[in-house]
C-alpha cells in the first residue's frame, strides 16, 4: 500500500467498546485481491469482544446522552462525518479498493455515496416531525419515535464503505449506538470510517467495529440479550438464520439478501442503450453485486443479433488493473469465491448451456496473481436450470429468448427472489404494464443500477424484508411511542 492509503490504517487494532486494541480472536491478514499481496495484519474479534462491545454499547448510549441530544446536535456530528469522508475521499476509494479489488473509478464512487448517506440522513433527523394525533377523548394524544438502543449492522464485502454508511447514518441519526460486524475479507474501509466518526464526535463506546468471522463475532450479536435490532446485508442463507435467532429475542430485523435479478429486452428497444445497460447491469463490479441483471431475457425476434452484439461487447470488457482509470472489471474477491463462480459454469455446461464468451481466466498482464475471471455469457438454459436460479454473485450472464409478455412474466417472476429487475423497451405502456408485474423491490426502466439515497431499496421474497434509504430509512431504527396526555381536571369516571 502506498502512504495515501495507508494513513487511514494506524495500526491492526480494532474499535471495541470505545477502545482501539487488539482483538482475541485468530489474527489474519487483509489481501489485495488482485494480487494477493498483503494490505495488513487485523486483529480479528472473538465473541468475548463482541459481548463487551455490545455491553459498552449499551452502557455509553445510556451515559452519554447521544440519544438525549437534539436532533440538530445529531445532525451536526453526522455533517461532520461526512465533511471528513470528503477530506480523505482519495485515500478512502483507494483503500476500499485495496480491500475488495474493485476498479478505483468505481471505488470512488462508493466514498462520495457514503459520504451523502451521511448528509441525507442529518438532514432527516433534523427535519423528522412527530404527530399530534385526532384524540378520542378529554385527553390530546401524540405519536413520537424513540431510538432502539444498541444495533447490530453486519456487513457484506462488495461495497463496504457503502453499506457500512447505509446502515451507520439511519442508526447514529436515531440515536442509537452501533456495533458494526464487517466483512471479515474486508475490514480496512469499516476501521477507516470508525477513525472519522470518532473525530466528528460520535461519543467513546457509541461505535465499535469488529472484524472477524460471521459465524463467531456475527452470531454473538445477534443472540446478545442488549443487542435491539440486526440490520444486516449478505447472502439469503446467513440471512434467514438471522431472522429464526431474532425470533426468539421478538427483535426487528432488516434484511438486505441476494438476488436472481432478470433484465428484459424488447424488440422495440433502443439497442445501443440496451447492450450497455445490460453489460453494465451484469458485468460493473465484476458481478458481485446482489442488483446484478443475471438472467436475460430478450424477445426472440432481436434474439441473435442482440446476443452477438452483446457478446462482442462482453469481450471488449477492460479486465484488469483496478488502480488504473480504464479498467472495468476487476477481479473477484477471493480465490474461493472464484472456484465457486467456476463451479457454476461448469455446473450450466452439465445443464445443456452453450458458453458464448468468457468461463475462463484471464491471462497476463500480471492477472494470474490474482483473482480475476472473464465476462461470461451462457445460452440454451432455461429458466428452470440451476444457474438460472441460484445466485452466482460474478461475471456471469445467462441469456434467453422469450415469444410473449404472458411466458416472460411466468419466467422473470419463475425465481424465489424479488430483489431488481431491468426493461428496456420504448413502449411506455408495455414498461408501466411490466413493471408493475415483476415481484421486485426495484424496477429499472431504460436504464439499470442507478441508485438515489431518497428512494427507497430492499427485497421481495427471498431478496429480503425492510426498507434502506428515503426519508422513513430512518425509522428502521426507531420504536414508535404513544402519548396521552389528559385533559381534564375531573377524576377518571370509572374511580368515582
Ligand atoms: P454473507 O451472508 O456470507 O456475509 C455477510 C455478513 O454476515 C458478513 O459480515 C459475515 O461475516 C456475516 N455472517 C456470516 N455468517 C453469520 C452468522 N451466522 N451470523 C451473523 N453474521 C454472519 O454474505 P457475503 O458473502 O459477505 O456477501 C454476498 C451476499 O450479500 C450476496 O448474497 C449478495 O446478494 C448479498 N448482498 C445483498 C445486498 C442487498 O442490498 N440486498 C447488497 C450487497 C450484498
């Protein structure tokens, strides 16, 4: 690492109750997946830190009067966090690279989000209005929002600094306190953001953060008897177990999970922006993004000759160096994670599939140090195959053609997740019919991955339950309180 990135590391110590130190659990070293050379050492939690974190937590949200202070004062510090993101915005994209291999350009990206997140949420703290309700009675009746107290966010490792942002802003601004699980492969954006909360004047204790492993420090949150709400973004798997533990506490839950995103193009289609959109859409951040558009269908009339173009395109694909301006994909997280991409196109070749690019690793440029694999376009599936409905979490795209609107709905909706779908089709009322259709929480209408922090995000069936983003993101954090206020100086009836 170079010194830019590296001063946002100040040593392997992690955040635990309010305290930079070691953590007990196995020590283990940040790679850079592009070449797997060494980003540094962490000092992993074990669930003893997770228990006094979350004991640390508690008692500082009590102590401290984060929750006490006005909202403006909340809103302050969350303005400074930001202010700071923004400093350090060069070092932060580089760093978040570092962690996850992603292109810088797209790294970037993921900081100036972050640091917006934190601004949209001040603004909504500050602006939040509580209601008088209609009363029934000799009484005037109030509905307020109270914080939860402690909250767990657990993280996944392919925007870290992003969805670390989406689920510290909302908690902090409802003054809460928040133990933060990152991903165990990427810790360094996580510690980096901790660092400038504390700065900003988030209090001592208010915010730990815990590397380590999901099933050790991940699952010791979860079942903490202080530990109010999971908040949490990974795979569906993880994720449901979450939910079964956060039922026994009776504990809110949110829940962002995979997802099977299908893509849909029309004859009627500007073709240009469709190849794009769907390259974009399946191949940005090398595939290991749930809202990845993995299964396309095209109408069968455009079929082969938008299937070549996109081919053609997939293999101009600029795979390679993340630090370089240019490159487009980089590699993917973990060699484990790329045997298991690898085991999927396999798996589809087995299911009748034709490979029409890709289903290989790219070869010099110093790529064999590391992690990457080739944009990937299959055929000749159906929707029932395995790779059509499993989520596969990389570069690889499943292509199929469809004859009419009444069998495409069948097939985009013929998954057990609900987490995006994309249109492309220059018929407003065919878009407007369609998009209503799908069983997703997002809908992308000639264009695909685009995001704004005041509109709301989150899963249908198995994508996930609650709600990220927009003015009520916020109110995932709170408890809502009734207030009745009497009136009337005459005694209750009942006690006369
Ligand atoms: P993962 O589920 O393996 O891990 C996510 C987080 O959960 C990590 O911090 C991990 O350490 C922790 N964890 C693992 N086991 C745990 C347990 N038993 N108890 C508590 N915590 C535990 O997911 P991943 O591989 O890091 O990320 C990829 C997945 O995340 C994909 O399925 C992807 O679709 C999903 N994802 C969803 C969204 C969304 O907004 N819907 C966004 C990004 C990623």
């Amino acid at each position: 690492m170079n010194s830019a990135e590296s001063s946002l590391l100040v040593s392997s110590d992690i955040l635990i109750g309010g305290e930079w130190r070691a953590g007990r659990g196995t020590p283990y070293a940040s790679l850079y997946p592009a070449d797997q050379s060494i980003n540094a050492e962490i000092s992993a939690a074990n669930a003893d830190d997770a228990r006094e974190a979350v004991e640390a937590a508690d008692a500082a949200w009590r102590k401290s009067n984060w929750a006490g202070l006005k909202p403006h004062q909340r809103a302050a510090v969350l303005h400074r966090i930001a202010d700071l993101i923004t400093a350090r915005h060069e070092a932060l994209a580089q760093l978040q690279r570092r962690d996850n291999g992603k292109p810088i350009t797209e790294t970037r990206g993921l900081v100036t989000s972050a640091a917006n997140t934190f601004r949209y949420f001040a603004a909504c703290v500050e602006t939040l209005e509580e209601s008088l309700t209609p009363s029934r009675g000799d009484f005037m009746t109030m509905s307020v929002h109270e914080p939860l107290g402690v909250v767990a966010a657990i993280t996944p490792w392919n925007s870290p600094i992003a969805s670390d942002a989406q689920k510290l802003a909302p908690a902090l601004a409802a003054g809460n306190a928040v133990v933060l699980k990152p991903a165990e492969v990427t810790p360094l954006a996580s510690l980096a953001l901790a660092r400038l909360c504390e700065e900003a004047g988030v209090p001592k204790g208010v915010l730990s953060v815990l590397p380590g492993k999901g099933s050790i420090v991940g699952d010791a949150l979860v079942r903490h008897p202080l530990v109010r709400k999971i908040a949490f973004t990974g795979g569906t798997e993880v994720g449901r177990g979450i939910a079964r533990l956060a039922a026994d506490k009776l504990m809110p839950v949110s829940l962002e999970l995979g997802g099977k995103s299908p893509t849909i193009v029309f004859a009627d289609a500007d073709i240009d922006h469709a190849v794009n959109g769907v390259l974009y859409g399946i191949f940005s951040s090398s595939g290991e993004s749930c809202i990845a558009g993995s299964r396309l269908f095209v109408q069968r009339s455009i079929y082969d000759t938008f299937v070549a173009r996109l081919v053609q395109g997939a293999k101009r694909l600029r795979v390679g160096d993340p630090s370089r301006e240019d490159t487009q994909m980089g590699p993917l997280i973990t060699g484990q994670h790329r045997e298991s991409v690898e085991r999927y196109v396999a798996l589809g070749l087995e299911e009748g599939g034709k490979l029409l690019c890709g289903g290989e690793r790219p070869a010099g440029d110093n790529r064999e140090q590391g992690f990457f694999y080739s944009p990937t376009i299959l055929d000749g599936l159906t929707n029932e195959a395995r790779i059509c409905q499993e989520e596969i979490f990389g570069p690889v795209l499943a292509v199929l053609p469809f004859d009419d609107e009444a069998s495409l709905m069948r097939e985009a909706n013929g998954s057990v997740f609900g987490l995006a779908a994309g249109i492309w089709t220059n018929d407003y009322k065919r878009a407007w019919r369609v998009g209503r259709a799908l069983e997703t929480g997002t809908v992308w209408i000639n264009t695909y991955k685009q995001f704004s922090i005041s509109t709301p995000f989150g899963g249908w069936k198995d994508s996930g339950m609650g709600r990220e983003k927009g003015h009520l993101g916020i109110r995932e954090y709170m408890q809502q309180k009734s207030l009745y206020w009497g009136m009337n100086d005459a005694p209750l009836p009942w006690a006369n």
